[in-house]
C-alpha cells in the first residue's frame, strides 16, 4: 500500500475511533509518513538474510520432565473438611 492509497476513515473506523478533523490530518499525515519509511524498507536487499522469527535465538528454560511420586492419598486429604471413600466432598453446585 503506497503512503497516498490509504484511507483515513477507514482506518479509523476499523479501529473504532472516531476523530475530528483536525486529528484525522494529523494522523493521516503520520500514518502517510510511516508508510512511506515501510516502502523504503521494501528497497533494501535481503536476499542473503536467513527468515527469522526472532532477532535473538529463543531457549526455553525448563527442567526435565521426570516422573516423580505424588503425595499420598491420606496426605492430600488430611485437611479436607468433608471426604469419603478416598474422595473430596464439594458441595452440590449445579442442579
């Protein structure tokens, strides 16, 4: 899209705003000039640039998955104020 082939507006109105005259010449100055840095953007050879997704290459930090035991039933229960069976009592919620 050239700096001039875009509509205010439209653009505003894609955005939900709603804006008095003076700000849609403000804005639509900028944008225009924002536009036109983006074409010149478009000039500059890349042709040796490896696609990247970031600037920097990303590592997740985490442990290892490992399995390791839980806590016993009896222990995970101990301050339950109702149960039954090995289970939680809740109340009813849905009728």
């Amino acid at each position: 899209m050239a700096a001039n082939d875009f509509d205010i507006h439209y653009v505003a109105d894609l955005a939900r705003l709603q804006l008095t005259p003076e700000e849609e010449q403000r804005l639509g100055s900028q944008l225009g000039n924002i536009l036109g840095y983006v074409e010149q953007l478009r000039t500059v050879d890349v042709s040796g640039v490896e696609p990247t997704s970031h600037a920097f290459p990303l590592v997740n930090v985490t442990r290892p998955d490992v399995a390791r035991p839980g806590i016993p039933q009896e222990e995970a229960l101990q301050n339950a104020p109702l149960k039954s069976n090995g289970l939680f009592i809740v109340p009813k919620i849905v009728e």
